[in-house]
C-alpha cells in the first residue's frame, strides 16, 4: 500500500495536489497528516521518511520508493497505472495540459504569497496588488484557451478531470477565500472542481481538522 505524508488539508494546497494525485489513480494508499509549524513540526521533519524531501510535503512512498514535489507524484502514478488517467490522450491536448501543469507549478509568486491557502476561510473582496493581478489574469486566461481548444464536452480544462485540475484545484480555494473576481465564463469551470467528489472530500476533512494556524486566519495587509 503507498503511504502519503501531507501537511493540514486547510493549508497545505501541495499537498492538496498530492493528495488528488493519489486519489485519481484509484490505488489504495494510507494518508499520514503531519500538523504544519506545531511544536513539533522540526523535530519530526528529522525523520528518515521526511529525509529525502528535505523535509518538506507531500511525500509518497510505494514500499522502497519515494516520490516528492506534487508534479513528480502525479508523473509517478501516471506511469504507474496509465497516463490517460491523468493526461488527455491528444498529443496537442497534452503538450498543452503539461505546460499549464508546469507552469503552474513554478509561476504565480504574487498569488502564493499574497493570499496564504485556507479553505475555511472567507474574506470580503480587497485590492489586489499588481503582481496578483497579472497572475489571476494569466490564470484564467489559461483555463479560456484550454476550455476552447480542447474542452468538448467534459466541464473540466480538458474535458475530463485530470492532473492540470489537480494542478489549478488549491488555485480556485484561493479565489474563492479571498473574493478574488474572475470572469463570468470561469465560474462553471471552478464549479466543477469544487464539487469533484475528490475535492469535496479534502475540503470536508480541512473542515474537520481540529488544527489552527493563527498566521494563515488573517488576510496578508
């Protein structure tokens, strides 16, 4: 059985990709939440399963194997149980849902720093610095071309839920808790996310965790 370490399903949008990755390969695995920054967050970091990742989640292990960084799960579990489950099968569709996936990945600073992952949270709409909104511009400009080009008949970028959604899921929490307008035509497609039963089930367990990060309950001024 694999084994998966991720952080507080409130907070932690990698390991929220993590944790779908695995949920969409429909292998059974074992989930080890590790409460981010408690008292004894460094000291079990130290440990040999958190030594390869530097510490850091998600982390999958499959019994010797280890995979860190949330892309890398995904590219390890597609391999293991097909790509198809996780890629659009159209080379031109893939090509394009990878280098969402990447870019999401590595882009997006503003955005992340700015406005902390907290799904139990709602804030009233506030100004958004420039760098913010030139990644909420890009992103939903991202989700048009996608939904465009290769969305058929499914609701999601590539018509069926796949790693790109899973890439983009902990980015639709963002705009939701923070009131961060979109245009209209990205609403149905954030929708569909949200009620994934996948993501409905790692908001309803960040609703029942007992944790509480006092830096992350207030928007960053």
């Amino acid at each position: 059985m694999l084994k998966l370490f991720i952080g507080n399903k409130a907070y932690s949008s990698w390991s929220m990709r993590g944790w779908l990755a695995v949920r969409q390969s429909s292998l059974d695995f074992e989930e080890i939440v590790v409460p981010l920054y408690d008292d004894d967050w460094d000291k079990r970091r130290e440990g040999d399963e958190f030594a390869p990742s530097s510490g850091k989640v998600p982390i999958l292990w499959d019994g010797d194997v280890v995979v860190w960084d949330s892309l890398a799960i995904i590219e390890y579990l597609a391999e293991k149980v097909g790509r198809d489950r996780f890629w659009p099968a159209d080379d031109g569709a893939r090509a394009m849902a990878r280098s969402m996936a990447a870019e999401m990945h590595s882009s997006f600073a503003s955005l992340r720093r700015e406005h902390s992952m907290n799904v139990r949270k709602r804030f009233p709409p506030r100004e958004l610095s420039e760098g913010t909104v030139q990644d909420v511009m890009r992103i939903v400009q991202l989700w048009a071309e996608a939904r465009a080009r290769y969305g058929g008949t499914g609701p999601f970028l590539f018509g069926e839920f796949g790693a790109v959604d899973i890439m983009f899921a902990p980015v639709i929490t963002r705009f939701i808790t923070y009131s961060i307008p979109v245009p209209r035509f990205a609403h149905p497609y954030m929708e569909a996310v949200l009620e994934h039963p996948f993501v409905t089930a790692w908001l309803e367990g960040a609703y029942a965790e007992p944790w509480v990060i006092e830096k992350f309950e207030l928007p960053v001024l």
